[in-house]
C-alpha cells in the first residue's frame, strides 16, 4: 500500500507537470483591467457555522473540478486561449468552481513573474476576467509544488518552516500581490498554499522522496536532508501563508492543500513508524496540520486511500463523516480539494473507475461536505487514467457532477 501511495504521488504530483512546457499596489499601473470596477471587498462565500459554507449569505454545497493547467498556459504563452474554452466547456455543465494552479510549477516557470510583472498579472487578469465572464470560481493554489520556491530564492525546502528564510519572504511577497490584486473580485472563492505539502513530512524514507533534480527546469544541483519537512515545518508554512492572506483579505476561506493524513501519519510523527493511527489520532493531525487563520481543511480521496484505522477497506463515506465531524469540532469547513478514481487497465479499467467514482460521489453528499473537486479537466498527460474532456471516454463525470450540483441546489 506505501508504494502504491508513492506511485500515485509521482503521478499526482510530477506527472501531472510532465507535459505542461513547462503587489504591493493593487492595481498596479499598466496592468490590464479587470472585468469590472473593485468597490468593495467582497466575498463569494464563506466559512459559517457548524462545518458549513455559505455562499453569498446562504448555506451551499456543491462539486467543481480541478482544472490544473488552466493559467499555466498563460504564463507559457499570453496568448493561449485554450483554458478559456474549456471554461466554456464547464459552464456548460454549469461547474461552479474550479481549483487550478495559480503559478508556476517549476522554479523557471516563475521566470516571467520575477522579470516582467506587468505582462505576469496581465496574464492573470484575463484569465480571472474569463472565470467571472462565464460564472466560475476560482480557488487557486500560489505554490503547487513545495520544493519550488526554494528553489527559486536559493534555500532548501525545509525553509518552509523558518519563518525568517527567503522562502517565507518570497511567499508573503507573492501573497500581498495576487491576493492584495484580486481581494474584491468576487470570482475568487478561497485562497490555498500548495498541493498536498503534508504528505511529505516525516517519511522515514525520506531521502527517496526528496525533490528531483532537474537543473533544465531551475531546480537546485543537488540535494541532502536540509531538504525533508517535517510536520512542524509544514505546519509553520500553512501558518505563515494564512496569516499573510489574512492581512488582506479577512473573509475568504483559507485552505492548505493537503490530502487526507497518511494512515499512519501520527506514528510517523512521533516514531517514523507506519503503524496505522486510530480514529483520534486521524483527528488530531487533520485539525493540526491545518492551523488558524486556515479555516478551511482539505483533504484528497482516491482509491488508495482505503486502507486506514486498521482496516483494509475503509468506506468512503466513513473517512467523509470523520473528516466532517472532526472539521466541525475544529470550527471550521471542509473542503475535497481533489477526488477521483483512475481506469487504467491495472487499477481495474473503465467499470471499476465509475464504481469507485460513484461511491466517492455518494459518500461526498450524504456526509455533507460542502465543497468538493474532482480530479481533473483536459490535463492530457493523464489521459490514460483519470484526464477528463468533454470528447473523450470520461466525458459521463461531467454529466454526473451536474447531477450532483442539480441534486445538492433542490
């Protein structure tokens, strides 16, 4: 099961940028203009009571889509326009959000940003000008891949939990520039640092997971355990985040980006050991991992994430009631930043995935989750196992996830 959760990793994580070529003033001058004048500082939803979110005022739920690459092929080329018919394609099936990357995955893809910020955020105001044009929310994550930014500043990636390091200082500057541009704009949802940072905390293999080395893409030459996080680390990073988004926006949710603890996440903590964690101690590292101003948890169902709390098939309605519960406790809301079933010949194929996906589906809505995104839209480096299009083999997720979000608005 570790190895296969590896696996995944890789795909989840690497993979998906494989074929991707890959402010302190708010609005700067010479900046493009976005859809409509900023008046005040509005909020599409929020986090209310009892583990809900309320979306202008009232309690919603409902399912979006990650759209990974959306703005990465703007900072690729201005003038793709290929995000924007896609946008097209999920209004259609009236998606009411998506969560994206809103930066670069590898340090070089940051390169326009760092030289001509001008171009950057005109980039950027286009695409968010779009999401509002066709009804969508934006969640986006500013730093998808945490071995990224210290690579961009020079440091290793246990910076992440230095809040005086150059890593912390470039996040808070990036912070203060696209929330501090975007904090009126209603298209955006909620704010997250980074994909699934916690998963690579505490690893007692650690040195097997370390950032790869890819000097054509920026990366550093090499690297050594100054470069392994652990949970404090990744906890300090969601703190310092949060608290620099705070400072600018005080009503939009704020999430981490993490996927559900690894089963044995505590023991790992506390012995490097993978002896599985109980319902408590699943609890614990969920609400600690995702630390105030954050209220908004995130966690990510697949497959292979069934076996936990001693048990070889762990339903996934059951991990959605803890989750919630636990959520509810911690006084904040729930958020399934991804979910998704892969149908490649050796997960089971194509009736498997929709079986699978069927029940994530169900266990999302009969636990009450408010928000949720499915993994992912016309990413096409994983067309052999979980890329969804509106022309290809997958294309019934979209016609389910409109049913859904029909069923939840009744």
């Amino acid at each position: 099961m570790k190895r296969r959760r590896q696996i995944w990793l890789m795909l989840l994580g690497f993979g998906v940028i494989g074929a991707i070529t890959a402010f302190g003033q708010e609005r700067p001058v010479g900046q493009a203009t976005l859809v409509r004048p900023l008046t005040s500082q509005e909020a599409t939803i929020v986090v209310g009571t009892n583990g809900a979110i309320l979306k202008d005022g009232k309690a919603w739920r409902g399912f979006g889509i990650n759209y990974f690459s959306a703005f990465n092929r703007l900072i690729e080329n201005g003038e793709d326009a290929s995000s924007f018919a896609g946008l097209k394609v999920l209004a259609k099936h009236k998606i009411p959000f998506i969560r994206f990357a809103g930066c670069g995955f590898w340090p070089n893809e940051w390169s326009l940003y760092r030289t001509n910020k001008v171009e950057y955020f005109r980039r950027m105001d286009r695409f968010v000008a779009e999401a509002h044009k066709r009804n969508i929310g934006l969640i986006p994550s500013l730093f998808w891949y945490d071995g990224c930014i210290p690579d961009v500043v020079g440091e290793s990636r246990n910076q992440w939990g230095n809040p005086q390091s150059k890593t912390i200082a470039f996040m808070r500057q990036y912070v203060s520039e696209v929330v501090g541009r975007y904090r009126h704009e209603r298209a955006i949802w909620a704010w997250e640092l980074g994909n699934e940072y916690s998963l690579g905390a505490d690893l007692p293999n650690a040195a097997e997971h370390r950032p790869p080395v890819q000097l054509n893409l920026g990366t550093a030459a090499s690297r050594s355990a100054e470069d392994d996080l652990t949970h404090e680390m990744v906890v300090t990073a969601c703190a310092e985040f949060a608290k620099a988004v705070r400072a600018l926006d005080s009503k939009r949710p704020i999430t981490t980006g993490h996927s559900l603890p690894r089963a044995a996440a505590e023991h790992l903590r506390r012995e490097k050991k993978w002896t599985q964690d109980s319902t408590e101690e699943f609890e614990r590292n969920l609400l600690e991992a995702t630390p105030s101003p954050c209220d908004l948890i995130s966690v990510h169902l697949y497959p292979f994430d069934k076996e936990r709390f001693n048990a070889k098939d762990t339903p996934y309605a059951q991990t959605m009631q803890f989750c919630m519960a636990a959520a509810r406790r911690g006084g904040k809301a729930l958020f399934v930043g991804e979910f998704g079933a892969p149908d490649s010949p050796q997960d089971g194929g194509p009736e498997a995935a929709r079986k699978q996906l069927m029940e994530m589906i169900g266990a999302i809505e009969t636990s009450g989750v408010p928000l949720a995104a499915l993994w992912n839209f016309d990413l096409s480096s994983q067309e052999s196992s979980l890329n969804v299009t509106a022309d290809n083999p997958r294309s019934w997720v979209l016609d389910e996830l409109q049913r859904a979000n029909e069923r939840l608005q009744r």
